[in-house]
C-alpha cells in the first residue's frame, strides 16, 4: 500500500517533466520568392525561344530557414489563370494545344540557409508548341509553408 503514493509521485512528476518549457517561436511566415533583381528571369510576359536553353534566376528568403523549390511550365491555351502579377500579357487566340511543353521539376536549398539565389538551366525542345504559358515557382520553408508565383510567359 505504501508503494501506491510513491508510485502516484512518480507518475506526476514524470508527466510535469515531460512538459516542454521550450519557448521557441513558431515559424508562421511565408518564404519570400524575389524576382525584382536586374538580372532574375523569367518576369512577367517575359519570351522564351524554341530549341534554347535559358537560366531560371530568383531570390529566395525565409524569416527561419528555406526548404525546397519547384518549376512548373505548362501551356496556357485555353487562358486559365495562375498569374500572381498586377500587369497582363497580351495572348494568343485560344488553340487545341498538339505538343505542348511540359516541364515540372524539384530542387533542393541546402540545410540552415534564410537567403538563397536559384538558378536552374532549362531546355525549350524545338518541336514544342508555341504560344502561351504559365511560369510557376513553389517555394516551400523547412516549416512547410509555400508561397507561389504564377508568371505569364510566351515560347515563340
């Protein structure tokens, strides 16, 4: 009997102990994606040759700590809309796209870094249909919060 109140003891303090008194801050803030440099491409109504090669470039931040990336190019032919921007493009007559480019791939952002500048090479193949398209950059914090920004882009 006398085992019981020792037992009870225990119990409880185990569970006060357990109690986190860990005050960290949660991380409730989107990453920053920053295409405002001279230099950072695609940008709005931006264009993009067939058979070429460009360079993906943009600023990344996060108030913690950056996790991934992700770019998205898809036909925008029937006009629907992702576009995070002020300004429009001017767009082509609506089509029945044949071979449109498809593109989506992921990146990593190194371990404990708050700013990154991106940079990714990417191939236009020649046969692709021309026309409108949407430019998407995911931008996801180690927290898990993403933020999205949807360009409008043409590939002549």
């Amino acid at each position: 009997m006398k085992k019981i109140p020792f037992l009870l003891g225990v119990f409880a303090l185990a569970i006060i102990s357990s109690c986190s008194g860990d005050n960290a801050e949660i991380d409730t803030e989107y990453p920053v994606i920053d295409i405002s440099a001279a230099d950072a491409f695609p940008i709005q109504c931006s264009t993009i040759e067939r058979g070429q090669t460009f360079t993906f470039k943009a600023k990344f931040n996060d108030n913690a700590e950056l996790g991934s990336y992700s770019l998205d190019i898809h036909h925008n032919f029937d006009h629907h809309t992702h576009s995070t921007e002020v300004n429009t493009c001017e767009t082509d007559a609506v089509k029945t796209p044949v071979k449109p480019m498809l593109f989506i791939n992921n990146y990593t952002i190194p371990s404990g870094v708050k700013s990154y500048e991106a940079t990714a090479q990417i191939a236009i193949p020649a046969d692709v249909d021309p026309g409108d398209y949407h430019f998407m950059i995911r931008l996801t914090d180690k927290e898990g919060w993403q933020t999205l920004k949807g360009l409008s882009i043409k590939i002549l």
